[in-house]
C-alpha cells in the first residue's frame, strides 16, 4: 500500500539580460528532466535546420513568436509547466531588453524564486542588477544566480568567484533571504538536471537539484488570517436537504489559518460570527491554510458579498481610501497626477485617481529621484492614490495577496500598472465606510 504525499508548486522566472541564455535554459531543463512529448521534440527537430543550424535550438520550446525565432531573443513571457516525482513547476521565460522591464515584472510577480542568468564573460552587467534589484522590490523569497556559459571560460573557478564577490557587494542593500550561486553551460547541459564532470571545484547542487528542494512553506503569509469573498455560494437545490439552505462564502485564503469554530470579521462592514463548516471540492475540513480554495459557512446570517474579506478579530489589516503605494508602470502612455484608472485588489474593482507621484526609483541604483512629473512606460516609482470605496489591505511586505494591485485605464481594459501597497498607517475601523472620491 503506497502513501500518497502532495506535491507542492513552485512557481519560478528566468530573467537577465539579452543573449544571457535564459530560454536555452529552459529548454535545456525540460529535455534533460525528459518532461517533452515526442510531438514537441519532433518540432524542435523539425526547426532545426531554420533557426538551429542543423542543431536543436532549446530556445524555441519558450520563444514561440516568429519575432523570437527571426531575432533570437524573447519579447514576450512564456510559461511552460513540468513535473517531477517531488515537485510541480510553472516555469516565467521573461525578456532581457530594458523596454520589456513590464513583461519581467509580469512574470516575476507570482513567482517563488527568480533564476538571475549571467553571461561568464560578461560578468554583473546593468541589466543583472537591474533584474535582481527588481526580484527584490517583488520580494520574491529566494534567489538563483546562474553563471551561465562557463565553457567560454574555460570552467574557471577564479572567475566563477569573482562573479559571486560583484553580486554580493550589492546583495546587501537588496531584501533576498535566501540566495544560491550556480554554475552551468545550458547548452551542454552542465549542472542543469545533471551534475558536471568539468567543475569538480563546485560540490552544490545542480539547478533541478535546488528548485527541487527549496523550503517554499514559509513562504505563505500563515500568521493573518485573510480571505478575500469571490462568490457567494447558494445552490438552492431542492432536491438535496441539506444544499437547500446552504449559503457559504467561497475564496481562495489569501494567508493565515481558519478553523471550524473560530470568531471571524467581514470588512468593511465588521458583522463578526464563527466558522461553522470549512468545504473543498473533496469535504468538509476541520481547518484549511492559504493559498487553498475553500468555502466558509458561518453560524449566524449576516450581509456579505463579493468583495469582502473575512480576518481573524484580534488580527486586523488596513481599511482605507488613501493608499501609498510602489507601481510599475507598464502602459505606453505615461502616468500623471489627477488620472483615473479602475483598480482592482483582490475581488473587487473599484474607481481610483492618482492624487501624487511622490519619486521614480533608479532601478539600477535604487535611488530615488524626486519631482517627476510621470512615470514612463516600464518606469517604477511611487504614487499615492484615493479610491472609491476603502481598500482592506496589509502591506506587500507581509502578504504579497493583499497587498498588490493591478491598475486598469478605463474605456480600453488595458492593464496598466501593477502596485504593491505600503503597510498600512493605522488599522481597521469598521465603522468608517462611506468614501467618495
């Protein structure tokens, strides 16, 4: 009889800069992990004589527009999803180029590690520090830094360290907990799924080795309880007893713990009640913990609707219209003060209007430059806006959930930049909810 253990997600991006190797990576660590059909390595081979040289270019398993192809670098994010005996992954492709800083972040946003690919001869380059810089204002936990290339140097474990030194004369100033130094050829596959005969000086773990075995599990924000309501739950079903009057709020917990007789609050309102049951697609649980999906039935009756956030009383978040948020700005017309754009956070949209560009950040140095009247396409800076309705939020730094944001210009839809919130200055007051702007 054998046990069955879940399997986590580990959701990750490359990034770097252009020619750094970072879709031939990829590719590399789909072939060598043998998680390609026949079907996809027939179409690399059939591409072979195209775009390889008569050679399988990996890079074509992430760079599938003709632009990627004829140019050789990727514009777009690419996600490409495996599995191994120990983990699932979802795996970001993201642009090298600085005008697809948008594109990087996009991939970056969701991801619990970011594989930082540098060029061996090259060494620490703007655009490495400018993609690491980024990973940190994301706070994605932990951090790969690939030396890339390493037979064009000969496997020198001198210049291996002294890429390593560059990276950790910055890495100080930057909020990574948690980062690995590794060094590869993608495309000879050296210590990318198997361990390399060439570097006997580095005794580490490949690269599937580490994503394989990176702790993710702190990586959830378990202590605030928060779960924001995406659906009210009545299946009015007469022909079931019990689903005829059964009315239970469905979400995904977005951080913390709840568990079946626990005292809960609904903001903004502050109605408070207790757990009553906990539901999933396969029962009833005794407690559940982010990032699940679950349905919350409570004791008592009381208004809820979509948008709302359950939390834990003695726990409270931030409720307010006035937000002091970083953004990247990702739109080709610029952001300005007195603009009004829809923002949506978590399950609701509501309306918001710019009332100040505080500085743009330096992302090279992460200086922060003062007095700007916008903020360009793939800029990033800080802004403070009023909303239409208070926002229930923690700051990005304790819960990258509920503490982000995507802004949406109205009239077109387009996604036109993505916010992470600053914690908030004072906590919820439940009786304080009628704003306008």
């Amino acid at each position: 009889m054998s046990i069955h253990h879940p399997v986590d997600l580990l959701r990750f991006n490359t990034c770097g800069s252009v020619d750094d190797g970072k879709s031939t990576l990829i590719g590399r660590l789909l072939y060598d992990s043998k998680s390609l059909m026949e079907d996809q390595i027939e179409a690399l081979e059939r591409s072979a004589d195209i775009t390889g040289g008569g050679q399988i270019n990996l890079a074509n398993l992430t760079d599938g527009l003709r632009a990627e192809r004829e140019q050789g670098i990727t514009i777009d994010v690419a996600y490409r999803y495996f599995a191994t005996p120990r983990r699932k992954f979802i795996i970001a492709d993201t642009p090298g180029h600085v005008q697809y800083t948008r594109n990087m972040v996009t991939g970056a946003s969701s991801s619990n590690l970011s594989v930082v690919l540098v060029d061996a001869r090259l060494g620490l380059i703007e655009q490495s520090r400018r993609h690491t810089c980024i990973a940190s204002l994301l706070r994605i936990p932990h951090l790969v830094v690939a030396v890339n290339k390493m037979d064009l140097v000969g496997w020198s474990e001198d210049r291996f360290l002294e890429i390593r030194d560059q990276f950790e004369t910055f890495l100080p100033r930057l909020n990574i907990r948690d980062v690995k130094f590794i060094p590869v050829s993608a495309l000879n596959g050296d210590n990318v799924v198997d361990p390399s005969q060439k570097a006997p000086w580095y005794s580490g773990p490949t690269l599937l080795h580490h994503i394989e075995d990176v702790h993710i599990g702190s990586d959830w924000n378990l202590d605030d309880f928060r779960l924001p309501v995406q659906w009210v739950n009545r299946p009015n079903n007469p022909q079931n007893p019990s689903l005829h009057d059964f009315r239970g709020f469905s979400g995904q917990i977005a951080g913390g713990i709840v568990r079946v007789g626990q005292p809960v609050m609904v903001l903004p309102s502050g109605f408070a009640s207790t757990v009553k049951e906990i539901w999933t697609l396969d029962g009833q649980l005794q407690e559940a913990f982010s990032p699940q999906s679950i349905t919350l039935v409570l004791n008592h009756d009381i208004d809820v609707s979509r948008g709302d956030v359950f939390v834990d009383p003695e726990d409270l978040p931030g409720v307010s219209c006035d937000l002091h948020a970083k953004v990247c700005w990702m739109h080709s017309r610029p952001l300005q003060s007195g603009k009004k754009y829809f923002l949506k956070h978590m399950t609701q949209t509501v309306q918001a209007v710019v009332t100040s560009i505080e500085h743009r950040i330096n992302i090279t140095t992460l200086d922060q430059e003062d007095k700007v009247p916008e903020l360009a396409m793939n800029d990033i800076g800080e802004i403070r806006l009023r909303t239409s309705k208070p926002i229930v939020f923690d700051g990005y730094a304790t819960n990258r959930l509920t503490g982000s944001f995507i802004l949406i210009e109205p009239g077109t839809n387009a996604t036109a930049g993505a916010g992470m919130l600053h914690p908030p200055t004072e906590l919820a007051k439940p009786e304080y909810k009628d704003f306008a702007i």
